[in-house]
C-alpha cells in the first residue's frame, strides 16, 4: 500500500486560505474594480491597494472537472459601504457552485437578474450553495478578513458585463456598526 499526502491543505487553525503546490493565486486591487463601488472616486483613491485575493486550483477543465479555491476579502470601508467582490453570473447556467465560510462575517447576495435580491449571512461554518442561474458576489461586513472555499464546475464561467453595466440592485453599506442595505436603482 502506497500512502501520499494531499495535494492541498486548507489551513484551519489561522488564516483559513488554501495551500500546495501550483495553486493559481490572483489579487484584485480597488484601482481596477473601482467602478464596482457606489463612490468609485473613494475606490480609486485607494490605488494599488488589495480588496480581496483568490487562490484556486483547477484540473484539467472538463466538464466533469471542479475548480475550488479560496477567497479573501479584506475589512475596508468605501465611503462607508462594505468590500465585495465584483460578483458574476455563469456563462453556463446549469452549473451551480458551492462557498463554505471558513472566517470573518460578511453576506452573500444572490440575484436572478431581474426582480429577486436576496442575502445570506455568511460566517464560520455557513454553507451556502448558489443556483447557477443567480449572480452572487460575497461582502465582508466584519472588522476581520472574510474567507471563504468555493467548489464548482471548471467549465461553468463567468460573467461580469451586466453587474459592470447596471450593477446589483442593492449596495450594503456599514454606519456605526449598524448595516445598512440601499438600492442602486
């Protein structure tokens, strides 16, 4: 019998991001998503500063292959609303996807794309699974890093042309502790 170790390790005991050999790792500055934020001259003030970060392993982008990884998005306030990631619909519908909240508190807005919005409170343990019909984009609403593992198809895709054009339908925003939903329409 031949025993390996695990390609990758998921770190539970402090940072809670995923770790191994050739992970692909992306970061995503508030310079190049600023337009995402409700006041996208506050984002763009911030520069070259990090917003969240991605670190993912993909195999061989069947369609039977998985893509899982973690995010982290940074505790920073624009303006007073709350880091996100930009959100995206699948190219693909009928691929749905998975997030386990591993640290931090935060949301994860769901939307069809037309009349329904809706939010599920993220924290340690939560798990979350996303109909490949809705767009989804988490928000750290916390005073910590929100980081969360995500599973889903390697062939599923991604959209961001209509939450870059119209945006969500809400923006959450944090005033003195207290969260604070507000329409984009």
């Amino acid at each position: 019998m031949i025993i390996k170790q695990s390609k990758y390790r998921l770190d539970l005991s402090g940072s809670t991001v995923m770790e191994g050999e050739d992970l692909i790792k992306n970061a995503t500055y508030f310079d190049t998503v600023a337009d995402y934020y409700d006041n996208a001259d506050a984002a763009r003030n911030l520069g070259h500063t990090e917003s969240y970060r991605v670190c993912y392993a993909i195999g061989n982008r069947t369609s039977t292959d998985l893509y899982y990884g973690t995010t982290t998005i940074k505790p920073i306030l624009i303006n007073g609303e709350c880091n996100m990631t930009k959100g995206h619909f699948h190219e693909d519908p009928k691929y749905m996807e998975y997030y386990l909240c591993t640290r931090g508190t935060g949301y994860l807005l769901k939307w069809n794309g037309k009349s329904e919005i809706y939010a599920e409170e993220m924290k340690q343990g939560s798990l979350h699974y996303i109909d490949g019909r809705y767009a989804h984009r988490a928000i750290n609403i916390g005073d910590d890093d929100l980081v969360f593992l995500a599973v889903d198809s390697a062939t599923g895709g991604a959209k961001y042309e209509l939450i870059q054009e119209e945006g969500f339908p809400v923006r959450c925003f944090k005033k003195d502790g207290k969260i604070i939903w507000k329409n984009n329409r």
